[in-house]
C-alpha cells in the first residue's frame, strides 16, 4: 500500500532532497516542503533538483520569488502537512 510522505526542509536542503528522491522507491507519493528559505540551487543541489523535477515530485514553499518551488502561503502549508501519512522534518 502506497503511503503520502511530506518532506519538510528547514536547514539541511541538500540532504532532504536526496532522502526524498530515495523515498520514491517503494511507490510511496513523496512531497517537499521547503520552510522559510529559498531552495538553494548549487553544485550540490543541481542533480537532485533536476531529478526530482523528473520524477514530477511537488516541491512546496512559502517564499513567494523562488523559482524552484511552487508557493503556497504558511498557514495552506500547514493546512496540507495534516492530510500526510508520514512527515519527515530535516
């Protein structure tokens, strides 16, 4: 059975992103929220980025000007966290 995880990114972006990528595979609906910052495109978060982008995983923020994620002010952010089976904070 299929289960909705949420992953919530705060400090340690890099790390987020490749867990989330891991989670897809065992078909689990994966999505990310990215807290307060904007998504740090680098060496380092280029490939994930890409990647993810690939697998059409939603990546969610509340900062409105960031190119890489889709916003969604705090309080629909919140709303949304309560309908997952699984959120992982990094």
């Amino acid at each position: 059975m299929s289960k909705k995880i949420a992953v919530v990114v705060r400090d340690r972006q890099e790390e987020a992103l490749r867990m989330s990528i891991g989670l897809t595979l065992m078909d689990d609906s994966v999505d990310i929220f990215c807290l307060n910052q904007k998504l740090a495109r680098n060496k380092r978060t280029a490939l994930n980025i890409d990647t993810i982008k690939e697998l059409e995983l939603n990546i969610y923020s509340n900062v409105e000007d960031d190119a890489e994620t889709t916003y969604l002010p705090t309080a629909e952010l919140a709303n949304r966290l309560l309908t997952y089976d699984h959120i992982l904070p990094y």
